[in-house]
C-alpha cells in the first residue's frame, strides 16, 4: 500500500474502504454486517471506560481509536447500501449539536441549568416527533442500554416530567418495602423461583432511584464496589496462600477474620 499523504481521518476512511473491498480485501470484514459488529462496538465501548477508569491514557487513546473504527465501519456499511456515509453522520452530529446549545451557538438566554435541561429535552421530543417514534418520553432509551443504567434513564426522563417524589424519605420506604417483598417471597414453604426474580428487580430498580435522590450514578458506584470486593478478595487470596493453604480448605470464619485483617490494613493506611 502506497504511503497515504491526506488527513488522517481520510487515511481511515481509505483503509476500510480497502479493507471492504471485494477483490483484496479482509476476508473477516467482507464477511461482517450491521448486526455481527455490534458485540464488538459494545466491547470496544467498555474497553474505553475500563482504560479511563485506570487512568492509563496511552491505552485511552488507543481505545478511542478502536471506538472511532466502529463508527467508521458501521458508515463504510451505510455507503455501500446507499443509505448514508460517514460525512453524513459528522453533518448530522453537527447540525445536531448546534440545536441543542442555542445558548452557545445563538442568541438563546436561559436562566440556569434546569431550563437548559428543559430546552435540551424539548428538543429531544421534538426530534421523536419528527422521527415518527411514538410519543412515550421513554421512546428513545435504547434496550440494549445495561440494566443499571438503563433504569436510571427511565426514571430520571419520568422525573423531568414530574413523576417522582421530592424528598428521600419515600425513596428509602420504598427500598424497605421492596426489600420485604422479596422476603416474603423467599420464607414460603414452596418459593416461587420467578417471583423472586421479580421482586428482586422491583428491589434493584428502586434502589438505582435511592442512588438517583443522591445524586449517585448506580453503575458507576457498583463499578467501584466490585473493584474494592476484588481489590480486597485478591488480598485475603494472598494472605491463605502464604499460610500454605488454599481457600477450598479454609472455613468461612477463617476468611472472614483474614477479610477484616484487610479492611482493618485499608483503614490504617488511608489514616496514615
């Protein structure tokens, strides 16, 4: 391949093109299409969050490339069946962008941040409305969203719309309540398996409203929670092995005790 001379983002443009193409191209991506990318756009996705959350920024920009070739791919698709390319999607980006920030982009004045919100999601059901899509303010919250954050969606677009409690006591009952339904459901004598599973959903939904009152991000937190598990199981993992064991033999109270040697080495060390 001769060395490329124009922009970069041109550069990309050429190499999927070459990469599509029938005669020379890759036999794997000539093979792909609109449905079989996306695992791999999700992937990606992640694969950018989990290197920011690091803070391993050569690894961001490298994630980022890996994203961006998504979109590339996915216009590269659009332009061989006439239905849009990739300077279509940049216009539409534009233009939509513009819109949304009349008060950066035009004369528009708003008061605070609450009537940008407001300007913001007007436009929002203005673009549904314009897209045939029905009339729900739910319409566009994507399912493939993962479920923590998807809840949180739901139910911050219910709020703008004044379905939500104004203060976190109900928020909290309303934990408790959920929690005891599902208890309630475990102690009968023949437990129903997807009674269970629905009072627990219940029971997770209104905890990501609990997280939304203050003004935690659910998915993020839990993240963190699971980081912190790991960081601390790997820790009591070390300890066994250096005593000669391993954990299959260790009894539950044996690992509790090592578990809260950690929490104990944590506490000193961030007083420290």
């Amino acid at each position: 391949m001769s060395e490329h001379k124009s922009a970069p983002i041109q550069q990309l443009l050429d190499i999927m093109t070459t990469l599509r193409d029938p005669q020379k191209g890759c036999p794997w991506d000539l093979k792909q299409d609109f449905s079989s990318i996306i695992p791999h756009t999700i992937e990606e996705a992640y694969e950018v969050a989990d290197a920011i959350e690091k803070k391993n920024w050569s690894n961001v920009r490298e994630e980022l490339g890996d994203l961006l070739f998504q979109i590339i791919f996915y216009s590269q698709l659009g332009k061989e069946q006439g239905l849009f390319d990739f300077n279509d999607v940049v216009a539409g980006l534009n233009e939509k962008l513009t819109r949304r920030h009349p008060h950066v982009f035009s004369d528009a004045q708003f008061s605070d941040d609450e009537a940008i919100n407001a300007n913001w999601e007007a436009e929002k059901a203005k673009e549904r409305d314009e897209k045939g899509l029905d009339e729900s303010v739910l319409a566009d919250i994507p399912l493939a969203l993962p479920a923590l954050i998807r809840a949180d969606k739901i139910q911050k677009r219910c709020s703008k719309h004044g379905f939500d409690w104004d203060t976190i006591a109900p928020v909290v009952d309303k934990v408790k309540e959920e929690l005891d339904e599902v208890m309630d459901e475990v102690i009968q004598v023949s437990p129903n398996q997807a009674n269970i599973e629905e009072e627990m959903g219940d029971l997770l939904f209104s905890v990501v409203n609990l997280s939304r009152h203050l003004k935690v991000k659910p998915e993020l937190a839990l993240q963190r929670a699971n980081k912190k598990f790991e960081k601390r199981f790997r820790q009591v993992e070390k300890s066994v092995l250096e005593k000669g064991m391993r954990l299959e033999s260790c009894s539950l109270d044996m690992l509790d005790n090592e578990w809260d040697k950690v929490k104990r080495t944590e506490r000193q060390e961030s007083s420290s």
